[in-house]
C-alpha cells in the first residue's frame, strides 16, 4: 500500500539535510516495524520519496512524504508507531492512502507559500518598506547571479513569484512569500529577500533571517490544494486523467 | 569568552549554523543521544575526538566510552568533535567558545576532557580544541577551576609529543580503567586534594601514565639518555586489558546521527585483538591477546541494535573479521533473521589466505564497492620480511573465486619502503597486477577494474620495526613515480599517499617530548586537519621544526639502536621488547612466525603474569 504523510519540520529537525531525511525516515520505521516496500535490482532502496526540497536550516510547516508499504496496515496505528520513532521536530499531521498509479509528489506540488522573519539593518517605516516591495514587484525582470561550479549563471527570478507582502512587526520584517516551483527552476526565498535588499535598498540583516515554509500546494485553475485531498486535477488519481 | 552559559551559545550558534558545512555536524541531539541532568551526576566528562564528527561518530571506541560512562548514574558524558575550518571561524568571530553537543554547555564547565588519539596527523587538532575551549594548552598552566585533560587509544602508546599538553594518559581498554579514573575524579570534585597528589592516586589504576612524574634526559646528539620514574609510581606503565570480552560492556542503543558517516551502520565487535604479527602493524602488537565474543552474545546483541537503531546494516568488525571463528554461523544467523526487514551484514576487510567466496557472497557491502585485498608486499621475500603469511597462490585463488562468483572490481593494498625492498619488490607488484588482469581476462570478466592502493610505510613503536627507519621523502616519491608509470593501463587505478603526510606521521609516532613545542607552533600558525589533503600545510610545519632548531628527520629517518633508550620505552603493551627484536631480527632473515592462534605460543609476552590468555569461541 502506498501512503501520503503531512508533517511538519521545524525547530532543530530544520537542519536535517534532505538528502538525509529518507534516511530518518527509513531508520524510524524500521524501529517502529512497518514493512517499508524496497525497489527491485542491483541495489535496492526504500520507497520513500518526497515533494519539493527543504533547504537546510528552513523550517517546514507542512510537508509531505510517500511511503510505500510491503503490507495493509491501519494508518492511525502507522502514524502512531512512527511518530514515537521520529525525532522531535518532525510531526506528523495526518495521512491518507493513495491509489496505486498516482502521481508522484514531485509531479504535481507546484506552489509554495513561505513565512520570512527578518530584523532590519536600520529602521525603516512602513511607508518604505510597501514602496520597496511594490517597486520590486512591478519590475518586469530580476536577474540574480548563482553561482555553480560552471561560474556564475544569470536567471530571472521575477516570473516564479506570484505574492509577496511586508509589514513590520518591531524590529523585523514578516514578509509572506508565495512562489511556483516547478521542474524547470524556481526560485529560493533567501534570494527574493536578497534581491529586495539589493535592488531596493531595503536594510535587511539576512543572516539573521528566519525562514518557514508555510505550506506546499497543488495549484490548480488559481486554488490551492493539497496533496492529500486534491479534487478533479492535475494531482488526481489516475482516471481522472 | 568562557563565561557563556548553554542558552547564550545555543541563541549565538543557531544564526550561524545554517552558513556552515552540514550543520548536523554540531547539533548533537540525534536518535539515542543521552541527555543527563547535570546536577544530579558527580563528575562530568566531556569526550573529544579530534577530527570532524563523521570520523569520530565511526569509531567504535569512542561510542562505547560515550555508552559506557553515561551508564553509571553518577557520571555524564557528552561529546565534542573538532569543528571544520569553517565553524571554527564562525566560532572564533562571534566568539563562541567550543561546547559540548548534548548540552551545549561550554568545555571549560566540565571536569575532564577526554581525547582518543587514533592519528598522529590529529595532534593539531587536540591543541586547536582545546584552545577553541578557552583552555589553557599546557597541564602547568592550567588551575584548579579547568577540566582534567585527559588522552587514550594507540597513539597514547606513544604520547610524549603530546606530554606537556595532557595531564594523565590512559593505556589500553578502558571498559574497566576510565571508569575506575572517574570515581577518584569524583571524589577529589568533593574532598579536593592538591594535584600531584590526585595525580600520584590516578597513577595506580592500571594502564594509567602521568607524564610529568616521568623525567626525560637527552644526549648531546639527541638521543634520549634515560627516563626516570619519581618515587611512588610504576616504572613501566602496563596498558589495561579487558579480560573477558564476552561479558564486557558493548552500547546495543547506538546513537543514530542524522547526517552520513562514513561508517554509516551498526557496529557488532565480533573479537579484540590480531595475532597474525604482521610486524608493521602496532593494532596486531598493542591489542593482544586475541579475545572473541560467543554467537549468542553477538546475536543477542544484534537484535537490541536492529530493534534501536533502524539501521539496515551490521558491519562485522575487528582488526580481521575474517578470522573470527564462528564467522560463518554469526552471518548466517544475521541474515537469516533479519534479511527479511531489508537489514545486510558488512565485513570490513577480508583476507586472502581465509578467503571465503561463499560468505563474501553473503555479504552485501563488498559486492559494491569491490573485493580489496591486501598482500601488501610484491614478492614473496618481502611478505616473508613483514610475516604476511599469504602467497601469490593465495591471492590468485582468491581472485579468480571472486571472478567466477561474478564480481569485476578488486583492490590491492601495497606498501613502498618497507625494510629490505628492492627493485625487484615493485615489480613484483607490478607483476601481480598484470596478473590479476590477465586472470580476469581468462576468467571473462567484462568491465575489469582494477585499485593498486599504495602507502609508505611508516615504522610504529611497540612494533617489530620500530627501530627501522622511514625512508626519505624524495626516495618514496621516485618510487611512486615508477609505479604510475609501470601501472599505466585504462583497467588499473593506481592510487598513493602524499609523502611528506606520511613523513610527519612517522616523525610524531616516533617523537619524543621535544616535538610539543614545534607542536605547539605550528598549530598557533593555523595546521590543523593535517591528515586531510586539502587543509596539509608542510610549509608551515617545516617553518615550524626550524624556528625550535628540531631536525624532522631526525625521528623519521633514523635507524635506532637495540641499545638506545627509545622515547616509550616506560610504556608498556605487554609484548616484550625482547620478543619485538626477535621478531625484528627474524624479519631481516626473511623468517616466518606463526600464529599463537593455529600454532604454539610465541612468546610475545602477554598472556603470562596478567590473567588473561586467548579466548577462542569456535
């Protein structure tokens, strides 16, 4: 049977790496003895997959992992005796059973709304901040510089993002980010606020940014949906292909 | 900067920890990490391991001390592991000072620090630690407030480098004698004593070597003239030896980290100890006797580390699994119990006069990374020289077994500058592996790949060849070069250690007290991580040896004398100095010595007088 977990990732689960959380995963449910289904061949892995990356050091309020079992099992009892293995910034919230043939999470999360806490260099009122913000916004380009081991590569960061709002609380900015991700690039919020400090002179301190993942979504015809209880779309089971 | 609290260092640490290399590094509260109450436990250790955390989280020794300590309700343990380059700048500009992960609590708050020395090339990395810690670097300057520090494993066999840096050493197994140090530890935090008298109490637990009561006298040519033991300690400081594995402490709740190590899996130590004598090799001399555990211990053992951990592999571990007598039946039952639950049994190194093709199928981590293989010398001569009992027969049997069992993949492990080695030994090696290629043509394997792994020897104290000296730098190089060329072929990988890396290795693992300042120096001008490539700065360590007037090839390459007082000679590993020059004077006679295990006793010495003997479960 094949499962779809939400959970959440925060405190200091935030630094466990994504390349090691299918590890975590595996080794939790191991100890908790639920029969993980393994892949055929020369060098079998678990079938554990994930939606969209976390970076390290960014905290996820509600992800998603599928599961694939080498039994039926009742998933309440699954995601008790899971949870208990877990370590303890990783939550689970809820679960449901997938039909076989589904698509995978990473074919279908499209969306992803972040929560960004940032203290501010130097003060700035309100008033500049919402000028900054929709300056940035109205820009129709935004290159940004990456850096790989070809050298740096220019990419326009603008189309991935689809809202962004700022207000000041204190001495922080809470911006709430939403962008598209995609198979074909998208774009990190660190650089979204990195590009704002940038190009509008806004004075954030950006080492000190907090940075959460809100949720990640199915997007479709303009709503948000998740994973677990999408309807008739792009995320749907395989008849309503 | 010492008079931070956790929560401040916690607060600092977490804004920069996601701007460092795998932060997972340093946050220490992964899967079976022990947090205990500080208030409520006596004495609190901190153990240290000097390279980064996915090294030290591989080594057995340090999980089971880590197990071990937190057992007893009066003791806490918490560990530390030297901070990448780029943490330790980020440590150092916001003035952080080094903190143990459990608790974050800094260093200097414990009451001893502990450091296992697998390496010489981690000395640096010792000293950085603790100067990271805010602790003074020499014993004599340290005050009644700062930790114990305190050092064990191989290289404590030969410490004096390290001397005036540690204020006690631990020789030996410590299953028995850390915790004994502990409780006089506990009672000196409540009835506190001045130091030289602790220190003169700590001395009497087996295996324990206090430097300072020891005093080194030099020749003029630099030759160590004697050492003098102050009344009221032993003469020769004997290590510790568990004497019954069987029933000694073994942690079955391993701490489960959630970043890669590099032995990434459970740890089952099926036997201590390797009577094979290769007389290079200081394990095979400073760990015996040979000491296995039963099957019904490892199985029982096994099923607590499967039911805690998760993990979906067991490594089989010990200098020479191998040779573990119940190998067979152990795997067996392994795999048959929990093959089921996707759980495979791994096996470190595997030698070719035992080579068992069958079990080698069985077991899943060779058939990836290839079968290795280790005949460490190219003719037969020279293996005679070194006693590695295997044969050219030996190593083609066991090769073609691999081929026709299906696997492609196979590495050589060699060593150049061995004493007596002639031209005629690298081309021996040469031959041997245009051998294995031709052997994998005829056995029609597709997609041969052939590893020649080369190190220089580096000559070991308390090893047959510890009077042998290294041979020069320039010398092993050339060498290197007529291998790579000798071995120029798409099937073959050729591979070879840095010689001036290996040089510091030799000069350290034979240095005597004076090397501490030149430790000293170069560590305050920026070596540390001297065993890793990218971060080796020779020049700095050859600035190092000439502003303190020591000549570096004074300790590497020189031969010694059987008369000379040699820097270890006050520490003892129960082999006999009379049996290391038998031995020594048997390898240039190209003689074999046989195992203890399979043959009559050879009379290294440490069995008698001692209480323990070898202990054989099959």
């Amino acid at each position: 049977m094949r499962l779809r977990i939400a959970y959440s990732k925060m405190e200091a689960a935030k630094f466990i790496a994504h390349l090691d959380l299918a590890r975590v995963f595996e080794r939790a449910m191991r100890r908790a003895q639920i029969p993980v289904a393994y892949s055929e061949g020369f060098n079998p892995h678990p079938k554990i997959s994930f939606g969209s990356a976390l970076a390290v050091g960014v905290e996820g309020q509600k992800e998603y992992v599928d599961i694939e079992l080498r039994q039926e099992m009742d998933i309440r009892e699954i995601l008790g005796r899971l949870q208990e293995q877990l370590p303890s910034g990783i939550r689970l919230l809820e679960g449901s059973v997938v039909a076989p043939g589904s698509k995978a999470l990473m074919a279908i999360l499209n969306s992803a709304g972040y929560l960004i806490r940032v203290p501010m260099a130097l003060p700035i009122g309100p008033e500049r901040l919402r000028e900054g913000v929709q300056a940035w916004l109205g820009r129709g380009h935004i290159p940004y510089a990456r850096y790989s081991k070809r050298g740096p590569t220019e990419k326009d960061i603008r189309p991935w993002v689809k809202r962004l709002t700022a207000e000041i609380e204190g001495e922080e900015v809470v911006l709430e980010l939403e962008v598209e991700v995609g198979n074909s690039g998208g774009v990190r919020p660190e650089e979204v606020l990195a590009s704002l400090r940038e190009l509008e002179n806004l004075p954030f301190d950006l080492e000190a940014a907090r940075i959460r993942r809100t949720g990640i979504y199915v997007q479709y015809r303009g709503q948000n949906y998740s994973p677990l209880d999408t309807p008739k779309g792009p995320g749907a089971k395989s008849e309503a292909r | 900067m010492c008079e931070q609290n956790a929560a401040e260092i916690r607060r600092k640490v977490d804004r920069f920890l996601t701007r460092v290399l795998k932060p997972g590094r340093y946050l220490g509260a992964e899967w079976n990490s022990i947090h205990k109450e500080w208030e409520s436990t006596r004495v609190h250790m901190a153990f240290a391991f000097p390279d980064v955390y996915e090294v030290g989280m591989s080594h057995l020794g340090t999980r089971i001390l880590y197990h071990l300590v937190n057992s007893f309700p009066d003791f806490l343990c918490e560990r530390v592991f030297a901070p990448w380059v780029d943490m330790e700048a980020r440590l150092r500009e916001n003035e952080v000072p080094l903190y143990a992960l459990e608790s974050f609590r800094p260093l200097k708050t414990f009451d001893v620090l502990g450091f296992t020395l697998q390496y010489e090339l981690s000395f640096t990395n010792v000293l950085n630690m603790l100067d990271l810690a805010g602790i003074p670097l020499r014993s004599g300057k340290r005050k009644a407030g700062d930790p114990w520090v305190i050092a064990g494993g191989p290289c404590a066999f030969n410490p004096e480098p390290l001397a005036p840096f540690i204020d006690f050493f631990l020789l030996g197994e410590s299953e028995e004698q850390l915790p004994q140090v502990l409780d006089l530890m506990a009672e000196q935090k409540e009835n506190p004593r001045p130091r030289a008298d602790f220190l003169r109490r700590v001395a009497q637990v087996q295996g324990v070597y206090v430097p300072e009561f020891y005093q080194v006298s030099y020749r003029e040519d630099g030759r160590v003239q004697g050492i003098e033991a102050e009344p009221g300690v032993p003469r020769v400081v004997e290590k510790a030896i568990v004497k019954d594995l069987d029933q000694a402490f073994f942690p079955t709740e391993p701490i489960v980290p959630y970043l890669e190590i590099v032995h990434d899996r459970m740890m089952l130590e099926v036997m201590r100890g390797c009577s094979r004598g290769c007389r290079f090799c200081q394990a095979g001399m400073i760990y015996r006797p040979v000491r296995e555990r039963s099957p019904q211990t490892l199985l029982g053992q096994a099923e607590k580390l499967v039911r805690s951990t998760g993990y979906e592999e067991i490594s089989l571990t010990s200098l020479s699994s191998g040779d573990y007598s119940c190998i067979r039946p152990v795997v067996g039952d392994i795999l048959a119990r929990y093959g089921g639950e996707w759980v495979g049994v791994s096996l470190p190194s595997l030698r070719i006069d035992s080579f068992d093709v069958e079990l080698a199928a069985q077991v899943q981590k060779v058939r990836k990374s290839g079968l290795t293989f280790a005949p460490e010398a190219g003719t037969q001569r020279l293996r005679n020289v070194i006693n590695k009992g295997v044969t050219e027969e030996d190593l083609m049997a066991a090769v073609g077994a691999a081929f026709r069992a299906g696997w492609s993949g196979i590495k050589l492990y060699f060593m150049i500058g061995l004493p007596t080695e002639t031209q005629e030994d690298l081309d021996g090696m040469v031959a041997l592996a245009a051998k294995v290629l031709d052997l994998g043509k005829r056995s029609g394997v597709r997609n041969m790949r052939l590893t020649v792994s080369v190190s220089s020897f580096v000559p070991k104290s308390h090893t047959p060849f510890q009077w042998e000296p290294q041979e020069r730098q320039a010398s092993l190089a050339q060498k290197q070069q007529y291998l790579k060329e000798r071995l120029r072929d798409r099937r073959i990988k050729f591979n070879y250690h840095d010689v001036a890396t290996s040089f510091l290795e030799a000069v350290f693992a034979k240095g005597d007290r004076r090397l501490a300042d030149v430790l000293e120096h170069a560590c305050r001008a920026g070596c540390r991580f001297d065993g890793w490539t990218e971060q080796f700065r020779y020049g700095l360590w050859q600035e190092s040896f000439r502003e303190l007037g020591l000549d570096p090839g004074f300790y590497a390459n020189r031969t010694l004398d059987y008369d000379d007082v040699l820097p270890w000679d006050h520490l003892e590993s129960g082999v006999s100095k009379k049996f290391l020059m038998q031995e020594h004077w048997k390898a240039l006679r190209e003689a074999n010595t046989q195992d203890c295990r399979f043959a009559e006793c050879t009379g290294c010495g440490v069995c008698p007088g001692r209480g323990v003997r070898i202990d054989l479960k099959g």
